[in-house]
C-alpha cells in the first residue's frame, strides 16, 4: 500500500501493480470489519489498478494537467450528491459502520483515482482530504493499524502534492520557453 502511494508522486507506472496487491488484501480486511462500502471500493481499486497501468502506459510520464475551478465544483458536487445518496442507502438497508462517512470516502477516492490514472495534480488534494478521513474511519472500527497506515498515506499524499507541483511548474516554464522560441523564429 506505501508503494502505491508513493510510486505515483515520482510517476512510476508500477504503483498500479502495488495498487492493486494492496487492494486485494483491503477487500478481505474491510469485508471482514462490517465496511461494505469500503469493500467495494477496494474492489474497484483492482479494476483501476489495469485502468491506471494502461493510462500511464499510453501518455508521456512527465505530462501533468490541471483543471479549472469549475470542474472541482461539478466533482465535489457530484461526489457529494453520490456519497449522500450511497450512505442513506447502506444506513438505511445494511449494517455498514459509520456508512455516510464511509460513503464519503469511497466517493471521492473514486473521483481522486480517476484523476490520478489522468495525472490530474489535484489528485493530491483530495487524496490528502480522503485520506484524513480514513484514519478517522479506520480508527473508529479499532483498526489501529490500518488508521496509522493512512496517516502515513496523508503525509505521503502532502509529498506527492509537493513533487507534482513542481513538475508541473518545470513543464510550464518548458512550455513557455518553447512559446517564446517558436514566437521570435
């Protein structure tokens, strides 16, 4: 689970094999705690531990994005409307442990992987925002451990944020640079 979070933030493809080893252990670990939510987040996880390698695989390693303010508000929209919804239902319908946040969780780190795969450097953001909130989660449902393991991930989150932005700075001033280039041939 360490090396898949901290692979990415040196854009190393193979983060979605650990990703997905990672993955598959959490789906046994979360089921077998009453987290249904997170279960099945984590078995989404091994789908976009493929996805992500194919991505990664198809775009240049040294290509961040960045998108506008207005597709953060529809995603944390969106992600809000999904997890209300996903968390009423397992309250309602299951015993899911602490099922709105659990939701919450499982909402957003889909919209943060899926922004990951894409090497969209907000990604770093809301994994830093999910992860907090699973050490709460994981804490709450006395595992310790798995609580410690996403404090770790949130300060790796905080690295990758920090590694990302500086690349992402170093390709715009290359951009820029070749702009000025091709301008004054």
């Amino acid at each position: 689970g360490v090396l898949y979070v901290i692979l990415p933030a040196y854009r190393k493809i193979a983060c979605w094999f650990f990703g997905l080893i990672s993955s598959g252990i959490y789906v046994y670990l979360c089921f077998k705690s009453n987290l249904l939510i997170e279960t099945g987040l984590q078995i989404f996880y091994i789908f976009m531990s493929v996805y992500g390698w194919i991505s990664w695989h198809r775009q240049s390693s040294e290509v961040i994005k960045m998108r506008s303010i207005q597709f953060h508000l529809m995603a944390l929209s969106v992600g809000l409307v999904f997890a209300f919804a996903l968390g009423f239902l397992f309250d309602l319908y299951t015993h899911q442990a602490s099922a709105y946040l659990d939701a919450s969780i499982a909402v957003f780190s889909l919209v943060a992987t899926f922004m990951t795969a894409n090497r969209v450097l907000e990604n770093w953001i809301y994994w830093i925002v999910v992860d907090a909130a699973a050490i709460f989660l994981y804490k709450s449902q006395g595992l310790a451990l798995s609580a410690l393991l996403y404090l770790v991930f949130t300060l790796m989150a905080v690295y990758g944020l920090i590694q990302w932005s500086k690349q992402y700075r170093h390709q715009k001033q290359n951009q820029n640079q070749f702009q000025n280039l091709k301008s004054n041939a």
